[in-house]
C-alpha cells in the first residue's frame, strides 16, 4: 500500500515509518519538522520506497495514498505550549485537511489521538466511554481540546461523508528518538541521572502515569488500522502498569546506577493526578497487549540516550 504518515520525522512517527517500510510498503513521511527531525529518519532516507516531503498539514495537500496515519501536532506539554495559537491549528484544520483528503481519495485515516481527551480523571482507570474532565481554558487546553475537536472531525466526516476512520487514544508512549529537549519525563529524569544531575520531580511526586514502550503502541497502532471487522475506536492503547512519579524517578535511578539526588519542584498548572489505560477494549477487538516491561524498556531508552545525546 501507499501509505501516508504525518509527523513521521517525530519519536512514534519515525518508528511507525520504519515498521511499515519493513513490511514492505511504499511510505510518504509528512512533516514540518517543528519538534521532529530529519535525524530520526536518516536511515530510510536512501530506502527508495521512502519519501519526505517537508509540509504544514495546516495548508491543504492533496496525495493519492491508501491509508493516512495522522500523527502531525507537537505532543510534549513544553512543544505544545510554545505556540498554543498553532497547536490548535494544527489539530483542528491539520484534521479537517487530512479527512478532506481522506475523502477525495478514498483512503482509511487513523487519528493518533491521546489521553488527554479524559484531562484530569474523575474515573480510574480510564475506559474509552468516558467522556472526561478536561479544563477548556487552561495551559494544556490547546492540546486537549484541540484533541477532541480532531476526534469530533473523524466521527462528523465519518457519520456525514463515510470516510473510513480509526481512533486511537494513546497513552504515554516513551522510547528511543524521543526528543531530548521536549520536557517530558521520561527523557528528563534518563538525562538526569546519566548525568548525575538532581532529578527533577514536580509536586510531591504522588502523580501517576503509566507508561507505553514504543514497539508495543506500533503494533497496537498498526492493528488498529488493519483491523477490517468495522470496529473504528475510539480505542486506548497503552501500557496499564501504573507508577507514582516518584516510583518513576527511583526506578530510573536504580537502572542507570545513578548517584543523582531526587529535588522536588512546583507541580505545573492542570498537571492530571493520576492516569492508567482500562485496555479491556484493545485486548478483545485488537487481541493486542502491550509484551515489554518498564525495566526492558527503560533500559533500552537509557541505551539510547547514554549512545546519542551523552557520548554524543
Ligand atoms: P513528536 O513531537 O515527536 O512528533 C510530532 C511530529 O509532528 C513532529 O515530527 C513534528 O515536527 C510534526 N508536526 C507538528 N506540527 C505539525 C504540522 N502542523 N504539520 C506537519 N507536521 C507537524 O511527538 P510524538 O510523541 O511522536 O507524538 C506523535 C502523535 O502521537 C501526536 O499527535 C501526539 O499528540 C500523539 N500522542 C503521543 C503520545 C506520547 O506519549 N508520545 C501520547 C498521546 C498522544
Ligand atoms: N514531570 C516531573 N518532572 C519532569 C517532567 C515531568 O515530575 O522533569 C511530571 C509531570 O508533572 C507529570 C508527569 O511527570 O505529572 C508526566 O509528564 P509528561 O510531561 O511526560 O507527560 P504528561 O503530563 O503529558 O502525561
């Protein structure tokens, strides 16, 4: 097939370009390389089944493909709020482009949508019927409410024009190719403590998240959109171990055999208190779980990193 990723020069989208070209699929990776990189592609760039086109998907674009996986909108708390104004366009007329292009060509698109649809959850573990509890005018609005809107767009255009949609919510997903400068907490506290440098936990620490490592949500993300039995999401999909920030931060501590210290600093603004996927639905529509445990994990992120931004 021809397939079509925007944001595939980003951490999940260059993975997702990866596997596909392995499975023998012709590529067009879409990006406007605001927090991706041409760095994280480098190794397809000379597969003659790979293509890079650098594009806004905030203007329109018409490309004959067969499936469109719209991963394209900044995802880090710290990229998202650079540009509020531009996240928000980026997830509603970056949507509305990409479903029109769906449209015109008869392509299946899935949209890469995320946990923060449920904001700060009054019911845990977060299952899909949940509608949320999302602050509207807040610091990480742009991001959440953009979010939605996308989701709103996928079922409008489906139920008004049958384009053939998926939805995923994604969950924490961390890995290698995360961006090293994009704040969020896994790449901080690995760089901390391969570093030596105090660990930086926000608020006491009694947050919790639960983390995805990134092979496992492309395969979730890659059945979701081959699943042919109608089933269009919304679908989470992520990792349902769930730790406390500062469980989090001992762990990496021990993993990397730091002699970093733990400082505690001020929790930001909407900072959502706990998180953990109700996967319930993936496992019977999808048969997918996710197979590799936070310590495999973090240790290969910490490979990563230690190779790639320490020595260099
Ligand atoms: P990322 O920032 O590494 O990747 C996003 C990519 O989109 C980057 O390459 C960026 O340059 C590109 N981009 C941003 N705005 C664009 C625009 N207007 N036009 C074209 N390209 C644009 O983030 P990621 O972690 O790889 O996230 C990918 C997607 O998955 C995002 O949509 C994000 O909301 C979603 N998601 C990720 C997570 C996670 O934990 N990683 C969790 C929930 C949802
Ligand atoms: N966090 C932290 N220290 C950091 C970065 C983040 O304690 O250096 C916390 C943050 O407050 C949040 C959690 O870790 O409670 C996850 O933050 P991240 O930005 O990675 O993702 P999100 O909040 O979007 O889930």
């Amino acid at each position: 097939m021809r397939i079509l990723v925007t944001g595939g020069a980003g951490f999940l989208g260059s993975h997702l370009c990866e596997r596909l070209l392995s499975e023998g699929h012709d590529v067009i990776c879409l990006d406007n390389l605001f927090t991706g990189s041409k760095d994280n592609i480098i190794h397809l760039m000379d597969n003659h089944r790979f293509e890079l086109i650098r594009h806004d998907i905030v203007e329109p674009i018409l490309l004959e493909v067969d499936r469109i996986y719209n991963l394209a909108c900044p995802a880090s708390p710290v990229h998202y709020q650079y540009n509020p104004v531009k996240t928000v366009k980026t997830s509603v007329m970056g949507t509305i482009n990409m479903l029109g292009m769906a449209k015109r060509v008869k392509a299946r698109i899935l949209q890469a949508s995320t946990s923060e649809v449920y904001g700060d959850p009054q019911v845990h573990p977060q299952r899909e019927e949940y509608w949320g509890n999302v602050n509207p005018i807040g610091i990480r609005s742009c991001y959440d409410e953009g979010k939605r809107v996308a989701e709103t767009l996928m079922m409008d255009y489906h139920r008004q024009n049958k384009v053939d949609i998926r939805i995923i919510r994604i969950f924490n997903t961390y890995g290698p190719r995360m961006a090293e400068n994009d704040g969020r907490v896994v790449s901080n506290f690995i760089l901390q403590a391969l570093k030596n440098e105090d660990i930086t936990v926000f608020g006491e620490g009694r947050q919790t998240r639960s983390f995805c490592f990134v092979s496992d949500l492309i395969d979730g993300m890659i059945r979701m959109m081959e699943n042919n039995e109608a089933f269009i999401g919304p679908v989470n999909l992520g990792n349902p171990v769930e730790n406390t920030i500062l469980e989090f931060a001992e762990k990496i501590i021990t993993i990397t055999g730091s002699r970093s210290r733990i400082i505690h600093q001020p929790l930001p603004q909407d900072d959502p208190k706990q998180r953990q996927p109700d996967i319930t639905l993936a496992k019977e529509k999808l048969g997918w779980e996710p197979k590799i445990t936070l310590e495999i994990g973090l240790q290969r992120t910490a490979d990563y990193f230690a190779t790639h931004c320490i020595r260099g």
